[in-house]
C-alpha cells in the first residue's frame, strides 16, 4: 500500500470566498503515484470547508446569500460563541457545506463526475489556513 | 491491496425522489470480494446526494417539505445561477443531504447500523445520472 | 494491509447532547498499530451524528439553538414520520451535522488541525447507540 500526504495553504483576503482547487488535488494524485485508492480532502480549520460543486460564480453568490440566511453572521451578540471571537456564523456556515470529500482514484486519476470540482470553503479569512490531502491505494 | 469500481445508474421520472440502493450496494460488495476495507459510494452529479438515514415514507415526505422549506424550487429568479438552468435549488438541497457516504466493510460485509439504510437523493431528475462505488482493502 | 474496528457505546441521559471523543479514539489509533492510513468515525444511528468541530461550551449551545430554529422538536405533529415515533426532528438535525467523518492517519496519529475535535451527537437520547470506528492502512 502506498500512501501520499500534502497540505495546501490559502490566505484569503476576504472574510468569505471560494476557490476551486481541482487542479491542485489533480497533480498531486500525479504526485502520489497511485493508480487505485482513495483521496481524502480535509479543511484543517473549523471555519472552513471542502465540498464539491459547481464552478460557477453566479451559484457561488447563491451560496453566499442562502448560507446568510440559514446562519446570518451579524448580530454578533446572537451566537454565545461570540464573547472573545465574532466567527460564530462561519463554524455554522462551514457544517453546511461540510469538513471533507472523499474522491476515488481510478487508472491514476480523480474519479470525479463531468461537473465535479472541488472547492476550499472560506467562512473567517484573512489568516492562514490550510486543507490536508491524503491519499492511501496501490 | 484490492479495488473495485462500479457505476449504479438512474434516470429518475420525478424532478425530485428517493431511492433506496442498499441491497444493489450489498452485491457489489459481494462481488468486489473485500473482507476488510472502506467503500465510498457518491453521486457524480452536483445536484444528487448519496445518504444514510430511514427507510420510511413519512420520513421521506418531511425531507421534501423541509428542503423545500430551506431552499425552496421557486420563484426560479431568486437564484442567479438559474439564467439558463432552473435547479439552483437542487445545488442547494443537494449539499444539506450530502455527496456522499463512506461505509466499512467488515467480515465481507457492509458493517451498518440496524436501520440504516443507503439512499440515491435525486433533486433534478428526468435524466440520466450516476452513483460510483469503489472499494479498497483486502 | 492492516485493519481495526472498534465500537463505541453511549447512553446519553437527555434527548441532546455533544460528547468529545477525540481522545477515546486517539486510543483506538494507538491500538491500531496503523502508522499511515484513514479513519472512518461514524455514528451506527440514523437520529444522531459524528462531526468535528471547535471544543467550546459556547458554540455547542449556539448549534443546539440553530439546529432547533432549522428542524424544531416541536409541534410533533408537524412531521409525518411521527405517528408511533417522535424523533423526526433527530433525522433532519442529523442531516445537516452528518453521519461520518474521515480522518488521515499519519506517522500514527490522527491527523487534525489545531482546533479540530472529534463530537457524538446525540439528537435523540435516552438509549443505548454506538459509533463504529475502522481503520484502514499500514
């Protein structure tokens, strides 16, 4: 068994945002060498993500406005989690879209569907984070 | 180390449904001849889901109207994404439910709870889509 | 290759509740033997929840609070699945908190970011339930 291991660092300059990392995930499977297995892509960071979705800006906005509204970042003073901190909204946010994807690796490559990219989720920016790849096969 | 791939496929009749793919996910396990490992099972289709929960009608019928409720169908523009298309909702419902599952296999055998139940969530139907099974281990 | 199961049992006395885990399964790491590989953590139970999340007292009652504005408990008639049952809202908070998550394993440790703690969630208590743990690597 083979396994293969990279962290991908971001530093976003907004408090929010999404970045399509499909081509980074992509050399790394080159990288590890594997031709079966699975991927694993994890945020390392509670107020963030990594899900897989469509790359379009106008569903990005849509995302956006939908996840205000299921958990509104402002008042502040709504959420307990708020004394010291004022990221309450982002670890809500980020529940939503999820922690994780896992990927099949088929014949050396992302196994993923025609319209599947994969994005790094941004809920608290302006600091650096960053997203564990992990990939275990033959 | 063995791998094993599948692809389950669907054209479901209704924009939205469930559908219960336990027992076609138990053969494939069977034939991959995995005793010890994980399967990944997802859909490839961004505004499908793959998840885990009951099997019961009532149960499906609250989904429907809840989803609904968080991230209803119409008015159609409320969404930006739906200029040419009209499923933002289905990107959206789609991400509550989930992409995927990730279930052990154990003694040859898919190692569930007692009412868990694997389901293909279809939230724009009337074409045709897929599920991929891959399973790694020994 | 190397795999490990191992279940986890809870009997939980309210109907919702968040219990830490990370350290039971950092043992279950430890016993493993298994220095590079993945982690699947799941809850074996359709009416509660594995996720990571932040370690804070403030923010479990700010999901207990958001949870119950997106699925309430109550009026147990406004869900069809609650004829015999009353847990309907335990299914849909589920959903949004999720059934799994998976971890990397390296160098022989669970692979987390600085903040990232493993959660039971418990969305309908009061019985016996267990989290299945499995590891796959070398």
């Amino acid at each position: 068994m083979k396994s293969y291991r990279k962290e991908l660092w971001f530093e976003i300059s907004q408090r929010r945002s999404f970045t399509c990392i499909t081509p980074t995930v992509r050399t790394y499977v080159e990288e590890s060498r594997v031709k079966e297995g699975l991927l694993l892509c994890n945020t390392m960071h509670i107020t963030a993500s990594v899900f897989i979705n469509d790359n379009e800006t106008g569903l990005h906005n849509d995302f956006e406005k939908w996840l205000e509204k299921l958990a509104p970042e402002k008042p502040y003073n709504q959420y307990q989690h708020n004394g010291y901190e004022d990221n309450a909204d982002a670890h809500l946010k980020r529940t939503i879209m999820g922690r994780e994807v896992v990927i099949a690796i088929t014949n050396g490559k992302l196994d993923l569907g025609p319209w599947e990219e994969i994005f790094y989720g941004e809920f608290d920016g302006k600091r650096r984070k960053r997203v564990l790849v992990k990939i275990i096969g033959e």
